[in-house]
C-alpha cells in the first residue's frame, strides 16, 4: 500500500467516534498464507497447497481463518499512533477480540481495511479503547470483521487525542455516519464451496476432544515476524494473544475437519493471562478442550465453549466459536 500523511481533523470530544480507512489495498500473497499457517500450526494442505486447495473448490490458498487480524493490527496500530500520545505497539494489551467470517481469504485476494474507534475511557496512566474492523475485497464487499477491546498504556498525564500526528500513515480518515457492522450472512451468497464437516452424531454437552500444542520461544518469534515483519528476529519471552487466537482457531478447524467451516470466534482473556510465559528451554503446553453449546439441524449451525489450560490456568476468561456443518 502507497504510505502516506495522515490528517486526522481536529474533533471537539477526545471520546467521540473516529472513522479510518486504508489508502488502496493489500494483495494476499500465497507465501503470507503459507508463512502465517506455519507460524500458527495450521496443517490443513489447503493452506499450503494449491492443489489441494483446488481440489475442495478453491481458487487459491485458503488462509487460514486468524490471517484477517494481520491486517487489523497493523491499522490499528497505525490509528493508536495517530490518536494516543507516546504509543508503543509493546503497550497494547487485548482484552477481548471477536472474529466473523463472511468467507475465507484466499491467495490473490485484494483488500482494504475499514477501522472505527468506537470509543476511549482514559484512566491514570492506559486508555480502553473499543475498536471495530471491516475487510473488504476489491469489489467492496465485507469478507471479515472484527472487534476488540484494548488496553492501551500511555504516558502519565497523557490520553488519547486528536489533531496530526507527526509520522506517516497509510490510513485515511472517514466520515463517522454509522457504526461498522458485518452485513447478516443470510442475504450473502459467495460463490465458494460449502465446508466439509461430518462429525458424526453431536448433542448438545457433548465433549470435544482433547488437544494438546506445544508453543517453543522459537514459534513465538516466527509468529511476530510473520504477523509485523518490523519485529522479525525479535526475542520474546510470551505467547501473545494473536496467537493463542490462531491456535484456538487450528484447534477447532482440525477438529471440525475443514477450517473453513469455523464463521465466528470470540475470546476474553483471562486476568494476568495475555501473555502466556514462555522460556528458551522450557515450551509451554496448551491444553485444549471444551463443549459442543448449542446446536441447529435446520440451520447446519453449532456453537461451542473452548477451553484452554496451561500450567493449570486458564488462558481465557470464556471462548466460544460458531460453525457450519456444509
């Protein structure tokens, strides 16, 4: 995308609404997906191989369904940097992310990122800011949105503003007319296949399997580079919330038996536990489980809880995810 100025308009309440916009778009490259499955242990071949991805009906690699928040963090970042005085991306806590897919991104994919700061709460020394994300593809229609609740840390004294910033954005501001929603998924007919799920009989109560991953320090910064290429190569000593989202989401694509089936996820994380600590010599282990919620024979529709534990806590404070069973 072409960089730019970012000229954010003077506005008369530090808590009112701010629409953005990115400048052109972003091509989806086949090499982003498969570094991005890779980094998030993704192993379903349509992510990787465009045979198989054809073979299931594909034009192109599928990403997998977290790849959309690569692009909504870099905006949000570039927003936050505009609007909060002394902003570091190393300042940003997740409290609660919300992910819907209205279809899979694929390889070739051209998309633009539309970004609306809902709200700021400022208190002593951080900023709770609500934040609402749209991807559209190159005819202007919404593939992914998405919204969170972050944690901003900012200088004493200092809290979220408006006016210029003195560094160069690829975003542009837009008019506030309306809140940023996800068009309802009854009225969208996208030409792609339907998922293949056959899980045999479900009730409602009934266990998902158990599943555990193994996060080594190295998986961690593979994961930053993929996600920011600014941060490749750095050291880290905690799992992310960005990726315990994408390992939810393997979680639930390999049991599903087809990630494409997986059209909404939803995580708070747990107090204390946005960060999962991770030593160079010591991997952390991550237990997955949960529920099977709530079920629709007519619709082909389920909702379940997950679970995940890790040195016995729990990684969030709930999780639940919605899919299509074809």
């Amino acid at each position: 995308m072409v960089s730019a100025s970012l000229d954010v308009p003077p506005v008369t309440s530090l808590h009112g609404e701010h629409r953005f916009r990115t400048r052109g778009d972003r091509p989806i490259a086949a090499d982003e997906i498969r570094e991005y499955a890779g980094a998030i242990g993704a192993t379903d071949p349509i992510h990787c191989d465009e045979r198989a991805a054809a073979a299931r009906g594909f034009d192109g690699l599928v990403a997998p369904p977290t790849f959309a928040t690569t692009v909504w963090m870099r905006a949000e970042e570039s927003t936050l940097d505009a609007l909060v005085p002394g902003f570091h991306n190393g300042r940003v806590v997740h409290a609660d992310r919300t992910l819907e897919i209205v279809r899979p991104l694929l390889a070739g994919d051209r998309i633009s990122c539309d970004i609306g700061f809902e709200s700021f709460r400022h208190y002593r020394d951080y900023d709770v800011v609500s934040v609402t994300t749209l991807l559209r593809d190159d005819d202007g229609q919404v593939v992914t949105s998405g919204s969170s609740t972050l944690l901003v840390h900012t200088q004493p004294g200092t809290c979220a503003r408006s006016g210029t910033p003195g560094r160069a954005h690829d975003l542009e501001p837009v008019p506030a007319q309306r809140r940023l929603r996800t068009p309802q998924r009854d009225r969208i007919q996208p030409s792609l296949p339907r998922p293949l799920v056959d899980l045999g009989p479900l009730a409602v109560g009934a266990n998902l399997p158990a599943d555990t991953v193994t996060v080594a320090a190295d998986d961690v910064v593979r994961h930053a580079g993929v996600v920011d290429p600014r941060r490749s190569g750095t050291t880290t000593g905690a799992v992310p919330g960005m990726l315990t989202l994408g390992l939810v989401a393997g979680y639930l694509g390999r049991w599903l038996g087809d990630p494409t089936a997986l059209t909404k996820l939803r995580v708070q994380y747990a107090p204390k536990m946005h960060y999962l600590p991770v030593e160079s010599d010591a991997p952390a282990s991550i237990l997955f489980g949960g529920q099977v919620g709530w079920l629709s024979s007519r619709r082909r529709m389920v909702t379940v809880v997950v679970d995940a534990l890790s040195k016995g806590r729990k990684l969030f404070g709930y999780a639940t995810a919605e899919a299509r069973l074809g």
